[in-house]
C-alpha cells in the first residue's frame, strides 16, 4: 500500500511552476516571471507578517485574511495602480486553483482566497501622441552615435508596429526582413505569432545598429551598451529622456508622458485617423478581442470634434449669411409723417 505524502508548500510551488504553468498551460516567460513575482512578494509579506522566515511558511499560512492585508498594503504603501493589484490578485488566484487540486486538506481557506473578488477600477482614456508630436520626439536622438542609432531606430519601430514592449524586446535579428515585403515577425501574448509590416523608413534605422551589422543570427535587435538585451526599465528610460527633451523644444509636450504603451496607443489612433478598419487595427496590435480595439474610437478627440462638426453643419443651426435689413423709402415716409 503506497503512504501517503502530505504535500508542503514548496513542493506545491515547484509544482505550480514547472508543472502547472509551463508544462500544462505553456504559459510564456512574461507570465512566469509575473507570477514568480507575485509570490515573491506575497510570502514575504506573510513572513514579516508572522515574524517567522520564508523557509517557515507553510500552507496553513495561505489564508484569505492574509491576501487582503497584502493586497491593501500593495496598494497603501507600495502604491501599486488597481490594475497592478487586480494583477497580483490574478496571479494569486491561479496558485489558489492548483493548491485546491492538490491539497483538499485545505480546501475551505482556498475557496476563500478564490472568493477575493477584483476591485472594480477606473477606466481612464488612452493616453497617445499625434504625429506631428512623436515626429518632434524622433528628431531628438543624436544619430551620429551607436546609441543614438539604437534609439531612433526603438522609437521608430515602437510606432511603426504598434508592438507591446515585450514584444519589441523579443524581436531577434533574423525576425525582420530587410527586403520587400518589408516586414517584422512578432510574438505576442499567448505564444501567438503575427507579421507586421515595416516602412522603408524604420528598416533603413533598423540597419544601421550595430547589432545587425556586427551581430549574428540568435542576437537580440535592441540591445544595451554591455551587449545584453535592453530591458523594460531601460526602454522606459530613454523614451522619458527624449521626451524631455522634446519638450523643451515644444513647449505643448511638457505635461505629456511618453512610455512604450503611449506609443502603442499612438500608433493605433493614427490607423483609425487614416481610415483603416477597426478589425484590421485589432490584428495589427494583436488584440484578442476587438472591444480593446474599440477603446481608440472612443478615446480619439480629434476624431470627435471632427463628427461634431459635422453635426453641426447638418442640424442647421448655424446663422444663415443674410443681407442686413434695411427700410424702404415709403416707410420712412411713412414714419415721417407721424
């Protein structure tokens, strides 16, 4: 008769991870190291909590009072966006689901943590640039150096493509194809695959960094000055560098952002100002329901005060271009013999 073993919170960890997530779901590498963050920070937070080392934890720990008070403290004292924390909640959630299949020992407290409804957030416009401001951004990198270079050419692809940052860092060298049909081989969320096209423009930036020069097949396209890959942080960086500096160029552009996704919004409100089909514009971004898509229409001012123009020439309202009135001799006769 095979003993039973009484399973642990490490060993439900590992499992999670290699099990789970990536041999099961085949999540990607963004979602793992998400999700590895998440509980990171979630087991921390209950060892400090109980005064006890991580090493110590175990699954009795794994409470639903425990999760609220991290998901307060993320947002109270590491001042994390309702998004970030619906995220972290998200994260929980789905190691919740795999505790409960392999721990019905504490399938009460489990429900419970899966009970923790998300917080309803605000919804905010999207926040974008129009293209005469990113053309006042791409004029800002000095292309007489390498990183110069890199820069314009990561600025220009941002906007050209629409892609997720992720996205954009993934991109290896032999992903873009130079000739005609100028185009970027991309790998989105869910391990989808979607082709975008490429201007002359951004082909003829993206051929003078010295990674696709010098470099060999495997090499990532943007890359930071050691060698390695540019990270998140580090793209973030130099959008913010140049957009103040556009900004002193352009006194408009102080009170305006610039990160990698203002760029995606960018690039989605300039193909629904120049006509193109909302279902085309949810491919192109690889949306994977056109209501995201739909979220440009309703953000997009120009677009807004151009149909209410419209209206307000066709509802009449406006003063018709009259000849002023004027009396005629006979009334003034008239009125003069009073």
């Amino acid at each position: 008769m095979t003993r039973y073993i009484r399973p642990t919170l490490l060993s439900l960890v590992q499992s999670f991870f290699s099990g789970h997530l990536i041999n099961s779901l085949g999540a990607s590498q963004h979602t793992v190291a998400a999700y590895r963050d998440t509980l990171r920070l979630f087991f921390s937070f209950i060892a400090k909590r109980c005064g006890r080392p991580i090493a110590g934890l175990a699954l009795d720990d794994i409470q639903a009072d425990a999760v609220l008070q991290f998901l307060a403290h993320l947002e109270k004292e590491r001042s994390n966006r309702i998004s970030s924390r619906n995220a972290r909640l998200a994260a929980i959630h789905s190691f919740a689901r795999h505790l409960l299949e392999h721990d019905l020992t504490h399938s009460a407290q489990y429900q419970r943590v899966l009970a923790i409804p998300s917080k309803r957030a605000r919804v905010t416009a999207a926040r974008y640039l129009e293209p005469e401001e990113v053309r006042t951004v791409l004029v800002q990198p000095d292309r007489s150096t390498d990183s110069g270079k890199r820069d314009y050419a990561l600025i220009l692809f941002l906007y050209n493509t629409g892609a997720r940052i992720n996205e954009a860092l993934s991109v290896r060298v032999e992903d873009i194809s130079f000739a005609s049909p100028r185009q970027v081989r991309l790998l989105g969320k869910g391990g989808k695959e979607r082709l975008c096209p490429l201007w002359h423009e951004t082909t003829n930036a993206l051929s003078k960094i010295s990674v696709v020069r010098d470099g060999k097949p495997g090499d990532r396209l943007f890359c930071n000055r050691e060698g390695g890959t540019l990270t998140r942080d580090g793209a973030a960086y130099l959008l913010r560098k140049y957009m103040a500096m556009a900004s002193r160029a352009d006194p408009a552009l102080r009170h305006r952002s610039l990160s990698p996704h203002v760029l995606r919004h960018s690039c989605a409100v300039a193909l629904l100002q120049a006509g193109v089909d909302i279902t085309v514009i949810r491919d192109y971004l690889g949306h994977a329901s056109i209501a995201t898509t739909n979220r440009y229409v309703s953000t997009n001012l120009k677009m807004k005060r151009e149909s209410l123009d419209r209206f307000w020439n066709r509802s009449g309202i406006s003063p018709t271009r009259s000849r002023p009135w004027a009396p005629k001799p006979d009334v003034l006769d008239y009125l003069a013999s009073l």
